[in-house]
C-alpha cells in the first residue's frame, strides 16, 4: 500500500513573501495550473468576457480550460454562473508571463486574477484562496518538503479519509 500523502497549511503572508521562489518551484514541478476570476456585466451567453481577461490574454495560448459556473473547483465551492475558473498548462512561457505580474499571491490587493492553483497527474496539489490568506500544498516528494515545510503554519494537517483540517497536537 502507497504512503499516504501529507497535505500542510503554509503560513500564508510568509509564501507571500518568498512568491517568485515558490513560483518558479511550482511552475517546475506541475503540469497545469489554474484561477479563479469572474464574468463582467452585461452577462451574456455570447460574450464572455472576464474581469482578469487583460491579465490573462498573454496566457492564452497555454489555455485548456475555460468555464463559467463551475462547481466546487479548488478554493470555491457552491455554483455562480457568474464566476469563472481558467485552466493552463504550467510552461516556461507561461510561468515567466505570472512571475512578471506584481505578487499574484497578493491579487486581491494588485486587481489579478484569485485563487491560483497547480495540478499533478490532473489532481489539486498546491491551492490558494486568495481573499481568505489560505494556502496549502500536499507533500508528495523530498522536493516539496524542503521547499514548504518552512512555511508550515504549526498546527494543521489535512486528513483526506474524512475531508477535514485537524488542529495538531
């Protein structure tokens, strides 16, 4: 039987701090990455316009996925149609175009997209929830560790039997 792995809740100001670092690791060690964003008004079904759509035009080649009203994707949960999640795959190309942008782990602050998240075999292994100053990675390899258990927040596992956060002890 596998181990299984350790998800930690990082310390969110201090990732912050360290953002083009953690970056760049993630943008090495990931396959596909994603964001939270919302559509603008007037709401239609024939244009789709989203409130990051500037920001994220130097991205769209990279783009694999682009949905609106999507159901619990990492960091939301609930439906809005009116709320969007775009999908790309982790390349150079694209991990120099977000490492340009001022700190995207402070995009409420800087007007950027929220909720930027990174995939591993099609599975969320690093989320952000951006306006609530949360962060979590899932410790797959001796890479992941040394880079996020530094930033550990002291105190809370992820227990993915019973989808819960538990208070260490």
């Amino acid at each position: 039987m596998a181990a299984e792995k350790r998800w930690i809740r990082l310390r969110y100001e201090a990732m912050a701090e360290k953002h083009a670092e953690v970056l760049r690791y993630l943008f090495r060690t990931s396959e596909e990455f994603s964001f939270h964003t919302r559509r603008l008004k007037p709401f239609s079904e024939t244009d789709q316009r989203l409130a990051h759509d500037a920001a994220l035009a130097p991205l769209s080649g990279e783009m694999t996925l682009r949905k609106s009203g999507l159901e619990n994707w990492p960091g939301k949960y609930g439906r809005d149609p009116h709320e969007a999640y775009v999908r790309y795959r982790a390349s150079a190309q694209a991990r120099d175009v977000v490492l340009s942008w001022p700190n995207p782990f402070e995009a409420v602050e800087r007007g950027l997209p929220e909720d930027i998240c990174f995939y591993r075999r099609g599975e969320v292994w690093f989320a952000t929830v951006t306006h609530e100053r949360l962060a979590e990675a899932r410790l797959d390899n001796a890479g992941d560790a040394a880079l996020f258990q530094p930033l550990d927040s002291d105190g809370w596992d992820y227990d993915e039997r019973r989808r819960i956060w538990t208070k260490r002890v």
